[in-house]
C-alpha cells in the first residue's frame, strides 16, 4: 500500500465518501451486515485482498479440507503487508470464517484488518489478538460448519456489493465502503473539498443558521464557503 | 409538551406501558427494530412529530433533492420544541437518514429525541451532538441512496407500528412505545398503578417468595398489596 | 448438577466444542441468534431446563394465562437449582418472555443462566438481578403479546437447533452450544485434547510460523506437539 | 367428525370465518405460508390431529429414526377418520415432511387432508394420491434433512398461528384456518349470517350501487337487508 | 386516460421498459413481490390511482373503520375510469386488502386493474370478477387484522419502489413497472425502437447465429439492422 | 453427456436422490428456491456448467458490459450441448438473469436447460422457446440492474449448495439436486435399488398394510421384499 494514499483517505469518513461516489452515480458501495468488532476500534484504509467461500456440501466442507492447497490457511500465506481481507461469506452468520489462530497470523503478516460479510468465532481470542475486524457477528461453529473455502483474489460479492481484488476499501464506526479502483484519485480530491465544506456548515449550525439553503448550500452560502476558505488558507491552522 | 405530561410518565417504562396497553387490547404498540444509539442514554417523553420516506428513485433521490421545498431539512425547521421525530424509513436500513449536521440542527431546536426504522450515518458526529436516538443501525450512505423524503405530520408506519402526529411516545432501554393521543390519560392511570404493584412484588420474591399466586397475585395477595399501600401513603418515603 | 462434570467444560471454549461435535458428525449444535445479553458476562454450563411457547391466540395469550397451572410461573417453580432455563420463543423477538421478577425467582432457585431465541423485556431490571441471559435482543411487550405458553421439560426447538430435557448446554461470548447427553463424556475428552493442541499452535504462530502444516497439523507438527506435551506433562506449570 | 357440523361449515369461506373471528377479538387465526397445493382442490373442514418437528440433530435425524416408537409413522396409524392433520414443521421449507407412500396411508386412513407450513416431497406421487393438502411448498429432501420428530397431539405452532389438538381447521382456496374448539358454535352460527348478507350485498353492488353505506351497511340499508332477508326466507329458492 | 398513450405502450413489455428505464439510470422501477393472480391474463396500461396503508392498531383497524370517511370503499368512489389502483400495504401478505365485492365495484367503475405488494381475499370471487390483479398472494384475514388505511393519491411506496399519483404503469407477466410521468413520451419513443431490434435480433438467433457482437450488436449487425429496417418500412407487412 | 449415465437417472427422482445421498451423509445437495418455470415441464440430466454473478456496481453492470469478452453472451457461446447451466445469481429475485434471446440461443447449441437461484424475465418469450428453466422467479428488470456477470466453470453457491463444474445435475417437479461427480456411479446404483423398493411398499399400503414396520421395512418385510424381487428379477413385466 503505497502511503501517500492512505494518508489521503485517513480523515475522509465512510459517510463523506458513500456521498461523493453517489454523486458519481455508485450508490451500491456500502457493505452491508458488516459492524466493527470492537466499539472505537481504529478505522482502515488499504486495497482489498479477497477470500471466496461457497455453501458447505459435507464431502468438501471437512476438517480435512484444513489441510488442502486451497485452504484459508494458503490464502493468508499469500496475503501482501498492509493489505484488507475482504471476504465473501455469503452471508452466512451461522459459522466463523476464522478464529484466534488465524487472525494471529494475518496480523503477523502485516495485514491491517479484515472485512466480511459473515462471522468470526473465538471473540475473546480475537479481541486479544488486536486486529481490526468487521463482520455480522460472532459464531462458535468452525468454517466448514456452513462454508466450503474455493479460492482468492478473485471478484467477490460483500454485503451485497461486488469487490475486485485491489479496490480500496475503508472502514470505520459507520461500516466499511469500497472505492472501485479507478476511482481511488478523482474520489480522494473530492472527499477531502466535501469534509471542508462539512466542517463549515457545522459551524454555521452550531451558531444557530437554519438547514434550508445551508445544506446544501444555496450560491451565497457558497459564495460565504469560498470566501472563508480562502481566508482559512492563508492563515495558519 | 404539557410539562405535567411528561412527569406522570417520567418513571413509567415501556414495559409496563406495553402491558397496561395490552390490557387495553392494544397488542400492536412497540417499534420493532429501533434501539438505543447509545447504552444508558436518557430515557424521552414526548409528542410525535412524523416525517416519511419512500423508496429511492434515481430521478427523484438525488443530492439536489435536499434543497427542495419538500426536504428533510424543510422537516426540520417545522419541528415544535420538545417533540420527539419519528421517522418511516420503512425499514430500510441501509443508508442512513440523518447525520451528525441534521441531528445537531434539530438539537439546536430543542427536539427531544429521534426514533426510526431506519439507521443514523456518521455515528461518531451523532454520538459527539447527544441527541438522543433511536434506530436500526449505523450506515455509511446518505438517505438518496435508497429513499425518497415525501412530507411530515403525516400518519406513518415505524417497526410495524401505526403512529400518527401527535401521539405520545415513550422510550427507554427496552426501545420505544407509542400511546395513542386518545388514551393517554386512562394509561398514565393505570401505569402508575401497575408500577407500584410490581415494586411490592418485587420485594416478595426477593424475601423469598414463590410465584404463583402472586404474579399476577391471586385475592389474598391482592389484599396485601393493598393493606401495604394504604400504609405506604400514610408513610413518609 | 454434578460439579466433577461443571468443572470438565469450565475453560473449554464454545468455538473448541463445535469443532469437536463436528468431527463428530454434528454440525447443529450451535443456537442461532441468542447472544450474551451483557457483554462480559461469565461463561456458564449446566442441564437443560426446556420451556415452549407457541404463538399468540387472543383467547389464550392473556394477562389471566399467567395464573393458570400451565404457567411460566408453575415451570419457574419446577426448576431445579443449577440448570440452565432454555426457551423456545420460535424466534419471536417483539415480545420478552421474561422480565425482572421471573428472573429474580430464577436467580432465587439457583438457575445457572436462562438462554432463549427470543427476547427479554425490561431491560434494566434484568441487569440489575445479574443472572446471566443469552438471548436475541429486548423488546418491551409481555409474552402475551405474541406468545403462548403450553409447558416445560418436552423437546423443543431454540435458534433452529433440537434440545432435550437434560441435554448439557455451554454459553460463552460466541453464543451457547448444545451437547447431547448421549455424548457428553466422549465431547469432554476431546474437547480437553483439542483445547491443548490449539494452545500450543497458537505458541507457534506468535513465534513466526506459517499456517500450512501447522493448523491442522501435519504428521512433523503432531510429533513435535506430543513430544512437547510429554515433556510439559513432566514439568511443572 | 360430526357430521352435522361439517355441514354448517361446507359452504363458508375462510374469508368469511377470519371476518367473524376478527370480530370476536382473535386477529391471529390463518395460517401464514400454507397455500393449496392443487390449485381447484376441494375444500375440507375437520378436527385438527396436531404432529410436531424440532430441527434436525444429526444424531436424532436419521433414517433410522423412522422406524422409532416415536415416528411419523406411528403418528399416521393413531389419525382417526376424517381428521386433519396439521404437521409444525417450524417453517422449514427445505425438506418434505411427507411424500408418495405416508400421504397414501393418510388417505387409506380416511383422513381428511393434511395441512402444514412446511413442505411435502414428490409432488407427483403426492398429486397422483389426491389427498388435498395445504403446504408452504415442495422439497425432494426427506424430513431428516431438516427436521426431528417429537410428537402428535400436542399443542402446535404452524404458520404463526397456536393450533391445538381438536381445534377445527377450515381450508380453502384462501388458505386454512383455525376456529378455537371452545369457538365453534358461535363462529358456525354468526358465520352463516355474514355470508347471506355479504351475498346480498354483491346482488346491490352488481346492480351498480356505491360502496359507503352500503358495506359495512348503515341503518338504511340493514333494514333493506332485513326485510330482503324475511321475504327470501318464505319464497322457495 | 388518454387511449392514444395507452396504444403506444399496448405491446411493450415491461422487460423492454425496464431496460429502457435503466439506460436513463432508473434501476429500481419494477415493483418487487407482486404477480398475475391468474396466469395468462391481460396486460395492463394505466395512471397510478394510489391507496396507502399503515399497519394495524387494534383501536383502529376495526370493521367500523370501513364507514369512516377515510375508507378503502370512498377511495374506490374517487378512481376515475381506466386507472390501476396502486396499493401500500407495506408489504403485508397475512391480510387480504379486498375481496370480491371490492374488485366488483371497481370493475363497475371502469379501474383497468389492481397492484399491489399485499395480499386479495376471497380468490374465487376475485377470479370470478376478472378484474386482472397484480398482488403478493392470497390471504383469508380482512385488511383490518393487519392493516390501517389511511389515505389516496399519495406518494407510496409499493413493492420497493416509489409511485407517485398519476405515474405510468404497465404490468405483464412479467410484473408490474412504473414510469414516471415526466419520462413518459420519451420512454415510449425508445421503446418500440428497442422492441423492433429485438425482434430483428431473435430473427438472427433464430437462424443460428452466435450472441458475441449481435445482442447487442456491434457497428456491423447495427448496420444490417438499419438496413433491413429501412427495407422493412417500405414494405407491406 | 454420456447417455447411458443419463439413461440410469432417467426414471430417479429427485426424492430418491436426496434420501441416497443423505445416507452417505450429504444433506445439502438440493438447491432452495428454484421449481420448474412451467408445470409439467420435463425432467433433465446432466453435467454442471456454472456461471456466476456478483452484486450490481453502477460503473460494471451496465449494458455496454454485455459487449464485454466476460459476458453471459461468449459464456453461453462456450457451454457444450447437453449440458445443464446452473446460475449464480445470489438469490437475487428482482432482476432477470436470461430472456428470451438467450434461452433460444442455449437451446438452439443443445444445451438441456436452465437452473438458478434467481429469475428469469420476458417471461412469455422464455415459454415460447421451451428450454426447461428452474429459477426463482420472473422479473422484467435485465440482469445489470442487479448483478454484474463475472465468469463461468468456476464453483459457485447455488440456492445454499455448492455446485462445481461437471457436477451432475437433475432436476424434476421437486426442484434441483446436485450430485457431486465423484459419487455418480454409487449413486447412481443405490437410488435404483431404492426405487425398486418404494414401489414394492407403495403396493403393501395401496393393499392396506400399515407404516409401523413397512416404511422403512423391519426384518420380515425386507425378506419379502426380496423374494418379492427375486420373483420379478425372473418374470417377463
């Protein structure tokens, strides 16, 4: 992960960046049923290393299965320093994709937090682990339980939002979001325009203005918007 | 808000308002899917101030669309002091319908509260307001991602519940109840009653009693409870 | 409860159990939706107590059930002192089934923990008691509202999962398994061997080691774990 | 069965029953899910002969299990003629509960239907029987793929509705629905006046008379009513 | 209605109309859950009339509510000739909204047809009226035991989507599509060009041809699209 | 396709198969929410060929990807005759996946029909043409309007089962199953055997014979059966 980019997407909140895509005309960008794992956890920014499961047929889905060329086990091994894992749990809650052990090694590897539309198990084990998850809950059955493991880096469906190996994703307390790849640079410069502008009409708030003709703003308020910020540009912060 | 209504329920919860409904043969009363934003926040009381959304439209739920004179925004402006906003996301809870700029503007009017179906965005700009809500979830993306504002004070469905403007609201820990406007007085009544009756039986089973016959309590109970209160009025607290 | 048989399942893990249960041939033992009602409660294990409810019907489910024979009251009185309640709400959560008082009597009867599908009511009260509930959410409205009580100790359904009276049920922070009486010495035995071998992996895991081979381990990584737990068998902790 | 009774309830339709029931204070009486299998099916009215599933464990559901004491099998043989046999198969709509061979040792038995919110298997053997059945659908799975066999003429939950032993089922093209025993009577009786008058209605409507006041009908047109009514009872149909 | 407009969408599909609607960035146009009562009936082409309901509160949802101004038989008094009613009834299918007298009326009063995301009653008089209805099933319950109405010619939602008074609807086989009645001359414009290029397009298949580069066609297939149209349109049919 | 692998499941059902595999402890092999578009439509046998979808991102799922060299259109060109496609569509019931220029061109290359676990649209059209289809539904909207195609022959999730490529598949009036390819001839032979003897007990209960002992048979009845069978292994039929 090159850091320059993640240090522009380190202030941009994952509501500030659903609205720019939306003004792009992509409004399926937010992965549903994912929730931070721990209140206050920190939030993410990295591209997006896919994980595929399928619905477990017990001849596949086996303890055994552990072991095989194609497991979780090998795709973490392949799995790039900063990177996200976004799995594709197919919304099955009823299982955890991964426990302790493994989140343990993820986080040995360098990984910087892991992003599913399904379960984890061993919550305490994971907590004490520190690596930053989102996921739709906490299950005790193992993987195979409800999954069968096919493979990585492949296009994934996440909370009902489709995720290409490489996209960047960031996730915070609202959820976690993806930017289509393409996309990273002319949505990085319009998120940080559409925070500033927030941040002043927060203010206006505070000081009493009503919403109408503020938010959004009508042309004189953008006019007082441009004005101030080219004043706040000159002054030091 | 008539001040002396909102006292007579200031230590009623919803649970015992659902069961003195209940009684009433209202069995239909408790908004499904709404809870608390944040655990032990205040409880509110207050008259319902309704806004409703229908699903999005391309043509129709666009960022231009929050300047129009049928707005969230416009919504807001109208809302009375000490009101409690009710809103019909019909459930959607995958965009969110207000964020940390709207829940402060109507903080800013004196709104009691916010309670929906629907989910919050920005969770952490909401939270830093205090407003007290509400709500399905936390999601990233703005309302245009899947509704459309139509009006306020208008009837509304909200978790399966039928609420009309100006029905009195009530919500606490266990979520939030409506009390239709015609019945508040027979059931600020009969809540206060129902409360004192459970706070002698709960002295009961904590010295030990069994709990047929006394709750519900059976006649000899009954009279017992009754002798208590008689003293316990004459008695200083 | 048979202390020996509370202290084999003291630290072994929900997670640990369902792995074991799979291995042999049971991949439904884990309850859907329930969840440790307070975060951090303590782990519990204990028999089965079975409760039922079917739903609602205006002329049964009222206020006046509560005194009848077939009551929750009668079933709570029936509870022998360290069981663990299970109840099957069939998934209902718009109605708690039980509220401050019942779970006073039950803390009162030395019940263990109560675990449900469905929802309990009057939050505040049930934390204030402490007794420990794993459950699918709250929810203001009495049973009544949407259930019907018809008996105790007969097979039942909870979060799409079978249990029998006297079946042995072990909560933690992953949710709440169910192992068949029929097996729970066999379950035991593993369950200890398993919990070992994991803790030396994840020995292996925080000192560098890649995944394949280790986890599960291949026949290097089983003869390095027994040499280790002959030797540490040997030594003193 | 008593014949007399089927016959008061030959021709009136569940439309015309949930009506009645609903006025009597019982909203909660149809069966949700439960659809006729055959479209043109007849209808069928007769005593509710309850059976009950709980979810599958893999060590309880096995093909094995048919030939237990406990089995569906043994359930068929206790069905007394013309009785209704209504299966609680929890919703699950991924196995058959019954197919070919149990559905034609129902209707050797006499019994009158079979109603359940789950599912039967091989529906052309099931529609070559032509015992008229009422489910939520079709699934090649056996039961044991989903579901465990507990029991007959207990209480029920079968599509959201409390059913229990000897209650009376009415199906149709709407649908089946319970009359609570203790009910029958009333419901047979107020019944019969809803449909004579709801047939006169139509005759009003069809002569292109406007709905207000005429249903529900105002004073004016109950007396219409009444006197339609007093002469059509002395003219020969 | 204007028999103009309806003749040019009189053999449209709604399968073409949703793919035109999505060119022009209108995805969620086709109302979810909602199907031909009967197989094989009529197409329809009309304005929205819309009804809106909200869910049942016992205080309201009476069988007296259907004299109160506010009913669902004063609504059908206002539909003008040749309108689809269009009917909210949050998606509830456990309570039919009308029965056959209802439908009789409306068929007396010319309305095209009836959509909507709940449920009809009393199947066999409905079939038997044959007014084409679009609905979610089939349910016993009148629309008190699950419904409240509360107004007409409201926005609404309606199976997900959002319908305004007087939008376009055409419903098929396929289901029911809206268009927005600012869309839709445009709509039709595109629409018999799209019908007729599909219709070039099966001629193609038809005789073999593979899909890479005809469906849709590239520059070479458009050209000899272009050219036998234009041969087409001088030629009698 | 080799036919004599089809001609042994010409005559199995779908029932039978799931009983078989559930046997050789496979419980999850039959898809969930796929049934025949068209009842009466014949039965198929055949290989798997899988495509697959992801959910709809506004910048991939457009109509210009239909020109793409990853599109429905080159992955039908690819499928061998007398294949079976089996879809991928996530469940999703509110876009169509194929209509009628599709389906004609996989029946116009032999391909043997049609199963997914979403929807079709242009319902009529896809009648027309005659391919047997197994979906979960018709829905006017085209695929992108939901979905983004992503590949073929890859393993893919199918109504909760997993389905690889070259798995058999038939489906019948009971829905779709999936036999995975390593256990074909296994399969293959037991479900004979079983059918044989289904059909021996379908004439003991036509003959009046009770369950207990029969269905599955006890020791005596499974003699008869086999002398039964040694009997007709000799006559001519």
């Amino acid at each position: 992960m090159d850091h320059t980019l993640t240090a522009r997407f380190a202030h941009v909140s994952t509501a500030t960046l659903t609205t720019v895509l939306l003004k792009k005309g992509l409004r399926n960008v937010w992965l549903r049923g994912t929730r931070p794992l721990r209140p206050g956890q920190p939030r993410i920014v990295g591209r997006a290393f896919t994980l595929r499961f399928v619905p477990a047929r017990e001849d596949l889905a086996t303890p055994e299965s552990w072991s095989s060329p194609t497991s979780t086990r090998a795709a973490i091994e392949a799995m790039p320093a900063s990177c996200i894992a976004v799995v594709d749990a197919i919304g099955v809650d009823d299982a955890g994709i991964f426990g302790d052990i493994l989140c343990a090694r993820m986080a040995a590897r360098g990984v910087a937090g892991l992003v599913t539309d399904g379960a984890v198990r061993d919550l305490a084990g994971v907590l004490a682990i520190g690596l930053p998850v989102w996921c739709a809950g906490v299950a005790a059955p193992p993987s195979v339980a409800g999954l069968t493991f096919v493979g990585w880096q492949q296009p994934i469906a996440c909370g009902g939002v489709a995720v290409f190996p490489d996209d960047l994703i960031v996730a915070d307390s609202d959820g976690a979001v993806v930017i289509p790849a393409a996309l990273v640079d002319e949505v990085a410069a319009a998120a940080a325009e559409q925070e500033q502008l927030e941040a002043w009409i927060m203010r206006q708030v505070e000081a009493g203005a009503p919403l109408p003709g503020l938010y959004p703003p009508n042309a004189e308020n953008k006019a007082r918007f441009e004005a101030w910020r080219a004043t706040a540009a000159k002054a030091p912060e």
